[in-house]
C-alpha cells in the first residue's frame, strides 16, 4: 500500500470533478441540430465520496470524504462547414471542493472558476428518421489550465495542466420510441510541473471512456435514459515515481428529460459509482441541466 502522505500530495494535482468526466455527455446530446441553432445550458452538479480506494483493490484506512458542488455555463452553436454540421462550444465551470478527508487528514476546501473547455463536435454521418435514425460524429475537446490553482493546498479547482480528448459517437435508433447512444474517448495529459511545495512534476497516462445509454421517449415532452461508464488508465507519476492515483472507475446513472415549453428543456440525473480504483469512490452524483433553444 501506498502510504497516504503520497496519496495526499498527488491530490495535489486533482481535476474539478466534473472536469475529470468532462468528455461525458447525457443521451441525445450528440444528435445534431438544424445549422444557426444556438444553445445555452446551465449546470448544477453535487457529488459525495465516501471512500478512497487503492489501485489493484483495498481502500485507505481511516476517515475518507470528499464533497463538490460545480456550476457550468455552457453555450452551443450549431453551423455548416463543407456540408457537414459542426457545433463549436464553450464550458465554463465555477465552483467548489470541501469537508475533504484522506485517511483521517483534513484537507483545505477549495472554490474558484474551473478548467475552460473547448469543443466541436463534426457530424460524418446525420442521417434524421423518426424512427431509425442514425448518427455519427468525432468531437475534439481542448481543457485549458484557466482554473484556480495553489500548488500549496491538497485540493484545487485548477489541474495546472491543458488535456486533449478525442471522441467519438454513434446515436443509432431502434423504433419511435427507442434510441442507443454509444460513446468511446480517449484523453491525453499535459504535465502539471508545479505540484506541492517543492514544485513537483506530475504527469498522467491517457484514459479511455465508454458510455452506453439507452432512452425511451415517455412522449413527445418526456424522455428517460439509462447509462453505464467506464474508465480507464490514467496512471499518475510524482516526478517519475508511480503513486496510488489513477482513474480507473465504472458508474451507474439515470435521468429524465422533460420540455416545460418548446424552447427549455430540464434535465435530473442521479448516479452512483459501482467500481472504483485509484481515487476517491463516487456515493452519489446528482445533476441538474437546464438547456435554452434559442
């Protein structure tokens, strides 16, 4: 095992939680829409972990909690380039890190602006049918070290580093009511050189994600999806030293989605972490989307 001093300093180095999953995506989302739409969406995101668990199984002893609450502006424009739907957009989240525990250790909270995220995701396939439509795009995603970040505190809302992410996805439907979203990513990690007090070097492996979702529309207004996710590597190095921090986790989720008036859309999700190692182990994650058709 690890020890936990080791642990704590590489928590140095942590990712706003809902930047670390940043490249996730709710069903439907990657169903293009008509060039010249514009979104706004606006974000509520609280997570609770209760554990730590270590890379290969086990979890640190002692008393082990990290909470966050985020906020996220989002803004989504969709246009033709060379016939193909493009939809470039910005992510900006604010907000906060506390009542952590590490094997009992207190660590300071944390508050502030967050990583900013571009993306742009190219439709290759767009293909609408009310009943079997079928879609197909590549979404690059560039996190950029704009967040608040004090290399002296466990926690920060800032990862000090850019990461690269390319995705891909299939949205295929199966009748008028039924649709399966399928979504693989893999993201690449600048290095961090300037973690703890002595200035240290982090750097992290990639990681690749699936998300597999499967939605029902209730009625035209309602809609429910289910969905699983994976991740995995991400193997983190204190200047060159393996440490017990990695991303290696698998998560449950559900939502539903529902359109109060034509243009506004809410959505609640709930989900939970079934699989965990190498980091802290989501108890419940909670999210409220509010998206603007305009």
């Amino acid at each position: 095992m690890k020890p936990i001093a080791t642990a704590v300093a590489m928590l140095l180095s942590a990712l706003l939680p809902a930047a670390a999953g940043a490249v996730d995506v709710s069903a439907g989302d990657l169903a293009p829409l008509p060039p010249g739409t514009n979104l706004a969406f606006l974000y509520g995101l609280y997570t609770d972990s209760n554990q730590y668990d270590l890379p290969g199984g086990g979890t640190v002893a002692g008393s082990n909690h990290l909470e966050s609450a985020t906020a996220i502006a989002r803004y989504v424009h969709y246009l033709s380039i060379f016939g193909l739907t493009v939809a470039p957009q910005i992510l900006v989240p604010y907000g906060a890190l506390y009542n952590g525990e590490l094997g009992g250790q207190s660590m300071a909270s944390a508050h502030g602006i967050g990583d900013i995220t571009l993306a742009a995701p190219v439709w290759l396939v767009n293909k609408p049918s009310a009943t079997h439509a079928t879609y197909v795009s590549v979404t690059p995603w560039l996190f950029l070290p704009t967040g608040s970040y004090d290399a002296t505190t466990a926690l920060s809302m800032g990862s000090n580093r850019t990461a690269f992410a390319l995705q891909g996805a299939l949205i295929q439907g199966v009748s008028s009511r039924v649709t399966v979203d399928l979504v693989g990513d893999v993201t690449w990690y600048g290095d961090n050189d300037d973690s703890g007090p002595f200035h240290q070097t982090i750097s992290q492996s990639a990681t690749s994600q699936i998300q597999a979702m499967a939605q029902y529309k209730i009625n035209p207004a309602n809609t429910v999806w289910a969905g699983w996710s994976g991740i995995w590597g991400g193997q983190q190095h204190l200047d060159g030293v393996d440490t017990a921090v990695a991303t290696q986790t698998q998560q449950i989720r559900v939502a539903w989605q529902t359109w109060p008036i034509k243009t506004l859309e809410l959505e609640t999700l709930v989900g939970r972490d079934i699989h965990s190692e190498g980091g802290f182990k989501e108890a419940v994650r909670v999210q409220l989307r509010l998206m603007k058709v305009f």
